[in-house]
C-alpha cells in the first residue's frame, strides 16, 4: 500500500502540473501542434513518442495526458529497477528526490523515461539477461535515441574491477580535466547530434544548482556539491562492493557518472549523456546508507540524510529545472 500511495503521489504531481518544468512549453508546442503540420513534428522526433502523441491527440486527451503516462513509465519503471533490493525501494526512492532526478523528470520528460529503462537494464546486466536488456534498451530509445549508447554495456561493465586507488587517481584527474576547455579545443558538434532533436531548443539548459554551463574551469556551488558528493561515494567503493558482487554493475554507472561530471559537466552534450550515468548515484548512496546502518552509524546516517533534505529544498528554492514556482492544472 506505502509503495502505491509513494508511486501515485510522484505520478500525480508530476502529470498534472502546469507549465511546470523548464521544457514543458516546448512539450505542449510540439504536443498541441503536431497534428496540424504537413509534416508532423513530432515524425522527425523518436517512433515511441511520435505513436504516443499520435495516440492521445487521436483520442482528444489534452497535453496533461502525455506528462502522466510519461511520469508513469518513468517511476513505475524505477520502482521495478529495486526488485532485487526491495528493502532499499524507499532509500531509493528519497535520493532519487532529493539529488534532484525527480526535478529533472519535469524538464528531460522523454530522457527521464529512457533513464528509468536503464536502471531496469542494469537489473538484467546483473541477472545476466542479455535478450530482455536489450528489449529494454531498445523500448527506452523508442523514447529517446541517446540510450542506444548503452547497448554494449552489457558485455563489459560489470567487468570493470580495478583497485580503489586507480579510481582515486581516475578521480583527481577527471578535476584537472574540468579546467580544460575541450570545446574550445575540439569540434563535439557529431555528438550534440546525439542528444538534440531538430524542433526542440535546449539553449536554455542550465545544470543542476544553478551551475554556470558553458565554461570549463568554473566553480560554482552546484560543481563542488556534486564533487563533493562523488567522492563521498567513490570513499565507500571498495566495501560496498565487497559486500555483493553484484553492486558492482551500479557502482561503475555512478563512478563514471562521476568521473564525467567532474572532467565535463561544462559541455552541453557530455551532461545531457551524463545523466544516466549519474543516476545510479542513487543505487549507490541507497547501498552506503544500508552498510553504515548495519555497522550502527546512526548519526552519520542523520546527517547525509539531512544534507540531502536541505539539497532538495535549496533546489526548489532556485527553481532546479524549472521546478517551481508548481502549479497544478485547472480542471
């Protein structure tokens, strides 16, 4: 019942806002208008969004409508990725809110529902299912093209073991890395290709908290509280995976996550990727509070607890995403 009311509550909340979300005008442009085009928009965008627009205009259902079945796929989705850690759903479920990917559910719609088919593909990478990851991997591409990226995952991150002191100088290197300026040096133009569609404006992106996008070597508040959070997850590698092995497939999504975050959070399409990456972040903290929870650290517990409360709250205090000031529909 806890587990319906929590998945109900995130669905609502995020289905029936209104112009709620950085992208949501984009969204109900392309929503309201694909219909009456020549040459539909929506054709030059992914096939699984093109059908479900189709669908719900078809049927005269309002833009409302896309936003909740979007929603529903995104976080039913991401419950059924902690099947195999069902004890851990509701430490998931807190850091997916509070470290800001529930924000961002309300700005990258499609790309929020392809990070949610991922965690469900790491699942499989565990199981060693190659057949129904890369159903997955394919319906989530359906929706958005980037995650076709991740179809090789399968056959070699859960072979990635190297000792906790490479992943230290990994670390340190991927910070020098971040006063580089790699767009000044390289022309990334084929992989924006990747992320952009051709009727949708991402010029306004802008980082999780308040982050300055565009420019290597800045060191604003939201850079050094990833950084930060990073290394706090990187100092538990070697005993969190040592306590399952399995804990190795989310544990390098996060490390490399946190690697290009740290090297290229700067670069518009090295972000936009990065998210699926960094959303196992949450796999990772949910695996470090239970360890610290049997090794009675209690205090310690309270108090990432609350730095994680006061990050989602200071979030909606600068409008993380577009995420406030929320308004629900009229009906």
């Amino acid at each position: 019942m806890l587990i319906f009311l929590s998945l109900t509550l995130m669905i609502v909340v995020a289905g029936l806002r209104y112009n709620t979300g950085r992208d949501y005008e984009n969204y109900k442009f392309l929503y309201e208008e694909a219909p009456t085009f020549v040459e539909s928009i929506a054709i030059d965008m992914e096939v699984g969004y093109s059908a479900l627009v189709d669908i719900l205009n078809s049927n005269d259902l309002k833009v409302w409508s896309f936003f909740t079945i979007c929603a529903f796929l995104t976080y039913a989705l991401l419950f059924y990725s902690f099947n195999n850690y069902h004890q851990l759903l509701y430490l998931g479920i807190f850091f997916y809110i509070t470290y800001g990917f529930y924000f961002y559910s309300f700005n990258g719609v499609r790309q929020a529902v392809a990070m949610s088919f991922l965690a469900v593909g790491a699942k499989y990478i565990v199981e060693k299912k190659i057949v129904k990851y890369i159903i997955v991997i394919v319906l989530g591409g359906l929706m958005h093209k980037s995650l076709f990226v991740f179809l090789p995952f399968y056959f070699f991150i859960d072979k990635i073991k190297l000792d906790v002191k490479i992943w230290y100088v990994l670390f340190f290197i991927s910070l020098i890395l971040h006063f580089i300026p790699i767009t000044d040096l390289f022309d990334l133009s084929f992989f924006t290709n990747l992320i952009s569609d051709s009727e949708v404006d991402y010029s306004g992106y802008a980082e999780n908290l308040n982050d300055d996008e565009g420019q290597s070597g800045q060191l604003s508040l939201g850079y050094l509280t990833r950084v930060v959070i990073g290394f706090f997850i990187l100092y538990f590698y070697k005993r969190i995976t040592n306590l399952d092995k399995d804990y190795i497939v989310y544990y390098n999504f996060a490390l490399i996550g946190i690697l290009l975050y740290n090297a290229f959070s700067h670069v518009l399409f090295m972000s936009r990727i990065n998210y699926y990456f960094l959303f196992f972040s949450i796999f990772a903290l949910s695996f470090i509070i239970a360890y610290l929870n049997k090794s009675r650290k209690q205090l310690t517990i309270n108090i990432i607890m609350a730095f994680f409360v006061a990050l989602y709250c200071y979030g909606i205090f600068i409008g993380e995403n577009g995420v406030s000031p929320y308004q629900f529909i009229s009906f």
